[in-house]
C-alpha cells in the first residue's frame, strides 16, 4: 500500500496555461499579429503579452513573486 501524505506535506508546484491567438488587423487583408495570454492557476493571475519572448520573463517574474512570498511565511 502507498504512503498517503497530509495536505501539508504535499508540495504545491506552480501551473501555467499559455493562450496563443492570431489578431487580424480590420484594416488591411491578411496582416495582424500574434498575441497571448500567461495564466497563473489558483492565483486567478493572467498577463497578456504581444511577443512571444516575453512569455519566459513573465513565468520567471511570477515564480520569483511566488519564492519571495514563500519565504516570507516560512
């Protein structure tokens, strides 16, 4: 049988949902750019970018947020 853990000993890691959408351009035919959408799972947090590389400074900035608060209450 498998040792099951207390709610306190479990480790709660942080999930990421990426949203990527086309937004086409209303005034000209076949032009328009990317966007999206970083959303933070449980913290009801969502950042919305217009380049892709952005998408990694934005997870690291939330993870760095969330250590800080983690060793604030330990």
């Amino acid at each position: 049988m498998t040792d099951v853990k207390s709610l306190s000993e479990l480790t709660l890691r942080p999930v990421f949902i990426v949203r990527l959408w086309w937004e086409p351009d209303q005034a000209a035919s076949n032009a328009g750019e990317w966007r999206g959408a970083v959303e933070l799972l449980g913290a009801d947090k969502k950042f919305y970018f217009r380049e892709l590389s952005q998408v990694g400074e934005i997870i690291a900035a939330a993870l760095g947020e969330m250590g800080a608060k983690g060793h604030e209450e330990k």
